[in-house]
C-alpha cells in the first residue's frame, strides 16, 4: 500500500504540473508532502517545463501520459503493456488477438482527442501570449482544456476495463507483480515494466 500511496502522490503532483504549466509546481511539491530539487539540480520551471514537453510528445501520439495509473495500479490492466508482458502473462493466441485489436482501436481514438487536447493546450498559451487574457477568456480557455483532457483520459480507463475482462484471474497477479514490482527499474515516465525501456501508457 505504501508504494501506491507513494505512486498516487506522484501522480497528483504531475498533474498539477500539467493542469497549470508549470507555473504552480512550488505549491503542488508543498501540498503533497514533496521536496523542491536542491541547489544543483535543475530550476523548478525547467523540470515543469520538461515534463510538458513529454506530455505532448506522448499524448501526440496516442498514449495517455500516466491517466490510467489509477486502473493499472489496482488490476485493471491495459493492452499495451499486457502485449509487452505476453510470455510472462502465457497469453493465448486468442487473448493476443484480442489485445491487439484493443489496442488499434484505442489508438484510433486517442490520436484525434489527443490532438483536440493539444490545440486546446496550445489556444490557452496564445491568449497569454497576446496579451489579451482575461477572467472570461481564461475561464472559457482552460475549461476547454479540462474537456479534451477528460475525453482522452476515457479513452485510455475504458480500454483498461476491457483489458481486465480478457485475462484470467491469475495472468492479473503475474501482471501486476510484473509491472508494478518495486524491484523492477522504472520506464521512462514511470511505471516499472522489463528493462525499464518499454514505451508507457
């Protein structure tokens, strides 16, 4: 549980990171009990800033950035990695078959609500940058935001409680203890999975 808790956490955080830009990042480290980098690590703004630059490039291509951690933590799985963990997980022919077509078809639907998210992302930082913001502006801008970031996120649960239905009880368990070991390295946007370098969702 402590390594959940620990994950959640982390989550929260860089949600809060991507929400506001970046900009709020001192508050969010506060709020969840976290440290700011040291005097010889990189400035706060940089690592946000970073950490945007990942979000685009991963939801520009169809993956979910970490919104399904929620569902992959606790035994709803998604397809992208159950495919990467298929030897692991003795996956039948059938089961592959079926994660494969799952998988085309979340991509089919996140790629074009990802790029919604983009523009909207990208239509809040041209209202700043104009410098024409206002209340009314701001309000309607970033609650546009917050629709396109919602409608990709359901792309990404829902095919999780798809995932869940095909796999057996005990493909679950060897699942999760793949995946979320704390012994495993962590990937490149943090969820553990073999060597560390398989793509996350």
């Amino acid at each position: 549980m402590k390594r959940r808790t620990a994950w959640r956490i982390g989550i929260v955080g860089l949600g809060t990171i991507l929400v506001v830009g970046g900009l709020a990042v001192h508050s969010g480290w506060a709020q969840h009990g976290m440290q700011r980098p040291g005097p010889v690590g990189p400035p706060a703004h940089m690592l946000a800033q970073s950490c945007a630059t990942a979000f685009e490039e991963n939801i520009g291509e169809g993956r979910g950035f970490g919104m399904a951690f929620v569902a992959d933590q606790d035994g709803y799985p998604g397809p992208l990695h159950v495919l990467e963990l298929k030897e692991a997980l003795k996956l039948t022919a059938e089961q592959e078959a079926k994660m494969q077509g799952m998988l085309a078809a979340m991509f089919a639907e996140s790629k074009p609500k990802g790029a919604r998210l983009l523009e909207a992302e990208e239509s809040l930082r041209r209202l700043f940058a104009s410098g024409q913001a206002d209340v009314a502006s701001v309000r309607a801008a970033a609650l546009e935001v917050e629709r396109a970031r919602s409608e990709v996120r359901l792309v990404h649960l829902l095919v999780h409680l798809k995932t869940r239905e095909v796999l057996t009880d005990e493909q679950r368990r060897l699942y999760e203890e793949a995946r979320w070991s704390a012994h495993r390295p962590m990937g490149p946007h943090g969820g553990g999975s073999p060597g560390g370098n398989a793509p996350t969702k």
